[in-house]
C-alpha cells in the first residue's frame, strides 16, 4: 500500500482501491500534486471547511468516484453533480471490500467564503480497513477521551492526526491522543500550511517515539511511503 501526503490534512491511499482524503490542492501553499492528477474510487471529506473540502467537486467528478462524509455533505456534493454517499459518526459501510467508518472530531463544517456560512453537517474522523489495515485519520480535532475507546476497539496500523495547534491539538494534546490510539505508525498532518500552525514535527515524533511504542513518519507534501 502506498500512502501519499497531499498536504495539510490531504492523503492519498492507493492500494486494491484509491482513496483520497481532504483533497485541498489548489490554493495549498505547500502542495506538490494537481487536483487533475488525482483518480480516486472514495473521496472521504472530514468537514466543510475550504481546506479540507478542497477540489473535492472535481476530483469526484473525473475520477467518477464517491464522495463519502456526513449525509448533510454528502447530499451538498450530490446537488453539484457528484457521486456521493452520506453517513454518520458510528456509522459504517463497506464499499466494494474497503469498511469506512465515521467516528467523532471536535471542531465546525461551515462552508464558502461569505457569512452566513452553508452548515454541512457534523465534523467527523474516518476508520478505514483497506487490504487488511486500519488506518484512523482524525480529521481536525481536538483531544477528545473517547480516543481510547477508539484505539481499545480498533488495532490501530496507521493514524494521521493534527499537530498544528490554534484549529486543531497541538503537538503536547497529539501525543496524548497518541497514547490512547496505540497506533503502529503516526503520520502528523494540519502544519506548517500556514504561519499560524507552523510546528516542529521531528519534535513531536522524537517525544511520541520516547514515550510511547508508536513511531512516527514525518512526510513532505507530495513524497510518499509503502505502508
């Protein structure tokens, strides 16, 4: 399996199936791929906001792949012209072999750049079971307790949470989310996009490697790691 960081909160999954999570590329400052080269089965969208909806539309559109979020998303998607498949934190459904998901993240989902802004539904994270791994993306959040019930149900391969602070947990509060997932693997995600989220991630991965099991990859927008 081949994990591809897009940039802020922005994945791409490419193994029996491609998935790609919060696909903001353009206006991303630090993003190296172009929404154009993007082919994706799933298109899974935590929230609303323009940095994480991104080129959802588009994406979705060439790739005549299916959205998946929280159902006010979903039905917004699928009133522009998208595929799209509308859930609800607890919720699961398994899309040709890949089970998603929907778990809870504490942060807003309003949508468009004038006030009032369209409310897309509930924030949430994902759980992802794709060729025999969990992967967890938080989505943006804050540290919430019910992490450890989501790490105690769920043998956690690979979890991209924030670190950016401001929107999101800082790098102390990930490291606590940390230590409640138990993941194998972390990826930080939600930084240095802007000046107002710059962090240390090689900080934040030598306190997760020195005070719990977990390691950590730290991954420039655009590289990639075979998972």
């Amino acid at each position: 399996m081949k994990i591809t960081f897009l940039g802020h909160a922005g994945f791409l999954i490419e193994g029996s199936k491609k998935i790609v999570i919060d696909p903001f590329l353009t206006g991303n400052p630090t993003a190296k791929n172009k929404p154009e080269d993007i082919i994706a089965d799933l298109i899974l969208v935590s929230h609303g906001h323009g940095d994480h909806f991104g080129d959802t539309l588009s994406i979705a559109k060439q790739s005549r792949g299916t959205v998946v979020s929280v159902h006010e998303l979903a039905v917004f998607c699928s009133n522009k012209g998208a595929n799209a498949h509308g859930m609800h934190i607890g919720g699961s459904h398994v899309f040709d072999g890949v089970k998603i998901k929907l778990t809870p993240a504490w942060h807003g989902s309003g949508y468009g750049e004038e006030c009032p802004l369209e409310y897309l539904g509930t924030p949430c994270g994902f759980l992802l079971n794709l060729d025999g791994k969990t992967i967890y993306h938080s989505g943006d959040t804050g540290l919430f307790g019910d992490m450890e019930l989501i790490g105690r149900l769920n043998s956690i391969d690979l979890a991209m949470i924030p670190i950016g602070d401001n929107y999101t947990m800082d790098p102390g509060d990930a490291l606590e989310a940390v230590k409640m997932l138990k993941p194998g693997l972390v990826i930080p995600m939600h930084y240095n996009t802007f000046p107002l989220i710059e962090q240390d991630p090689l900080k934040f991965k030598s306190e997760v490697e020195s005070n719990t099991t977990s390691k950590v990859a730290v991954i420039a927008p655009g590289d990639s790691l075979e998972f």
